[in-house]
C-alpha cells in the first residue's frame, strides 16, 4: 500500500519532530551529567558530601545514563 506525498510528508514532519525532542532530552541528560561532574570535582562548597548525598547523585546520574541510552536507541 503507497502512502500519498501528502502523508509521506506528513509523517517526515511527524519524524523529524520525534527525532528533536529526542536529541534535546539527550542534550539534557548531558548537561545533567556534566554538572554532576562538576559538583563532585569542586571543593568550593560549603558543606561536606554526605554518603547518603553521594548515592542519591550516583542514582541520578545512572537515571540520565539510562534515559539517555534509551533516547539513543530510540533514535
């Protein structure tokens, strides 16, 4: 069965939407990252990382791991 031009590119639109807001979510995850990084890496602040501080990072972190995988993958 062959799509209409009309529907062809109506999908593409419906794609490349898609494919945006996948590509910020995974530059969104990076930037999540990143800062986690520089938190942990800065020894400006005031208060000491407490263990349980450093899991509760630790478990964000692995979350944009993950979500990020799965954008990747869904792209």
């Amino acid at each position: 069965m062959a799509l209409a031009k009309k529907q062809l590119a109506h999908l593409e639109r419906r794609l490349l939407d898609q494919r945006d807001r996948a590509l910020k979510a995974l530059g969104l995850f990076d930037k999540i990252a990143k800062s986690g990084r520089e938190s942990v890496d800065s020894d400006l602040s005031v208060y000491t990382d407490h263990m349980a501080d450093q899991g509760t990072e630790a478990m964000e972190r692995e979350k944009a791991a993950v979500f990020a995988s799965k954008e990747g993958r869904y792209l």
